[in-house]
C-alpha cells in the first residue's frame, strides 16, 4: 500500500461517528395529580326538585294580595283581628257550619274520597251562596292547624273577587285550557294568613265541557292530595240554573247547599238536592232564618240566623 493510501484510511477512520449507542431508558413524568372532587362540583347526589316543590317554591315567591278588612266588614263578612279570632254572631254561626265539615274531611282512616273537597252551591241566584263561602273559607283559615283553599267555580258569573275587591287576569279556566300552567301561577296568596284563592278566570262557551274533562278531574286529585292540611272550598254556580254545578258536584267529597228561606221554596229546595245525591256528604245551610228547620233525610237546621243540615 502505498504512502498515500495510507494517509487516506487514516484520515477516514478519525472522521468516521462512532455507532450510535442505545438511547437511555426514557424517564416518564409522574401525570399531574387530579382533584377527584373539585371545589365547584357537588360529591353527594343532589335530588332534583320535584314539580310540587317547584310550584310550591313559586307560589311562597309569589306577592301577598292585601285584603281590606275594613271592607269585609262592612259586608257582614269575618274579618280576622289577631290570634284571639272574632267573636261575633256571624263568627258563631260559621264556627258551627265548618266544623263537621272539617271533622269529615280530617278524620283518620275516612274512605272518603276527595273529603277535603267541598262545593258550596244553591237552588237558585240569590240565596247567598258566594257570601257563605267566603265567610266560611275565612272562618276555617282561622283554625290553628288549616289552611284553605277558595276556589271561584262560578266560572259564568264570579263574585268572589268582587267581594274581596281585588283583581286577577287569569284562574280557574285559563287553568283548563293552557296546559303550560300550573296551580301556582294562578294561585293567589292573600294577606289572610292560611287563605288563598283561586278565581275563576277567562269566562268560556265550553266551560261545562272544562268541567267535566279528564284535566279537571286530574286537577282536583292533585289539589285534594296536595296538601294534607288543606280544606278546599268550591263557589260553583246555583245547580237549578246551569248543569256546571252537578257535574262539578261529582268529584265532590262533601257538598253544602245554601238556601234562601224566604224565597226559594221547599220544591225548588229539594230539587237541587235531588241533583247532588250521589255524593257521600250533603248538607244545608238556610240563610236568612232565625228558627229550627227540618230538612227530613238532611237533618235539622241551627238558628243564628243560618241553618245546617246533614243527610243521615
């Protein structure tokens, strides 16, 4: 080999890389630490609201509705005046009405159906039908332990609001018809303490047909078991004049009949009664009397200036 070649392998061999090497074992970093229960999210199960206390919670949240006592009592209708209660004829009179319907309604293992749910109704317009449900609604808001309900059924002709001189823009029918709405957006809570209202909202041409729809019947059911506590007062129209009243009679547990006695005869009397048979409690309330009244198969009436009676 000559002195060149030499030179040449020489100069290669000290330019030429060494075999790479194995890489080192790769170090993995340990994963960030992750937080199982970061501050913003819940680690127990959280219940969600039911629909009865999203509308119970709406309801509470809803403004109280003064009522005007002062006006009530100029109208001879109760007017609560603190814890004592009222002692008057009228609160008297009222005290003795509620109390077997409240005994029924309440009354530990009644087969009853729907007993907290009673319509107060008439023979005829005029025998003071609407004055008597409000009186008696306020008579039982007074009880320690009850609240009620007042619900303006008279959808053809409402008083209700009248008598208590407030006003609403939607109840009882826009209830039935929209079915977007619930109880507690037409409820109204008054300054009454345990007495709402419910009125009887848009009048309709088709408000018999409302009244005896699947709607209703589910709406009563869901008012009759919402409220253990709660008595639910029914202002329907007078039964000889529109069959809104007998149909709406049906779903009743206990129903009052309020009569004139002096002007509605004993035949037209027990014409509306012949209407309401079918439901397991009906009573009679003779407004305008100062006597005892028989009522045969209905019992007997108290005086005071009113009467209560109730079928054996």
């Amino acid at each position: 080999m000559s002195l060149i070649e030499k030179a040449a392998n020489r100069l290669n061999a000290e330019f030429t890389a060494p075999p790479p090497s194995d890489p080192p074992p790769a170090v993995t970093a340990p994963p960030p630490s992750v937080d199982p229960s970061p501050p913003w999210i819940a680690t127990e199960e959280v219940p969600i609201p039911t629909q009865e206390a999203e509308e119970s919670l709406a309801q509470n949240n809803r403004p109280i509705i003064p009522i005007d006592l002062a006006r009530l009592r100029k109208l001879n209708i109760l007017a609560p005046t603190g814890s004592s209660g009222e002692y008057s004829a009228t609160a008297e009179e009222f005290r003795m009405i509620k109390r077997p319907l409240l005994n029924r309604a309440f009354e530990p293992g009644s087969q009853t159906k729907n007993a907290n749910l009673v319509m107060i109704t008439s023979p005829l317009p005029g025998d003071g039908k609407s004055f008597c449900a409000l009186n008696l609604a306020i008579s039982i808001a007074m009880e320690k332990d009850r609240t009620v309900l007042l619900v303006d059924a008279d959808v053809s002709k409402p008083s209700q609001m009248k008598l208590l001189g407030i006003e609403a823009d939607r109840g009882l029918m826009d209830l039935l018809q929209d079915p977007s709405l619930t109880p507690a957006d037409v409820l109204l809570r008054t300054s009454i303490p345990n007495f709402s209202l419910l009125p009887a909202g848009r009048p309709s041409r088709t408000a018999t047909e409302y009244l005896a729809s699947v709607s209703m019947a589910n709406l009563l059911d869901d008012l009759s078991g919402r409220y253990p506590d709660r008595l639910i007062l029914f202002d329907s129209p007078p039964l000889l004049i529109t069959t809104q009243a007998s149909v709406l009679s049906s779903h009743m547990g206990q129903v009052v009949v309020v009569s004139n006695a002096e002007n509605t005869t004993h035949s037209a009397l027990k014409a509306a009664l012949d209407l309401v048979r079918d439901c397991p409690h009906v009573g009679v309330v003779i407004n305008r009397t100062t006597h005892q009244i028989s009522f045969g198969d209905y019992g007997y009436g108290y005086g005071y200036g009113y009467g209560y009676g109730q079928r054996a």
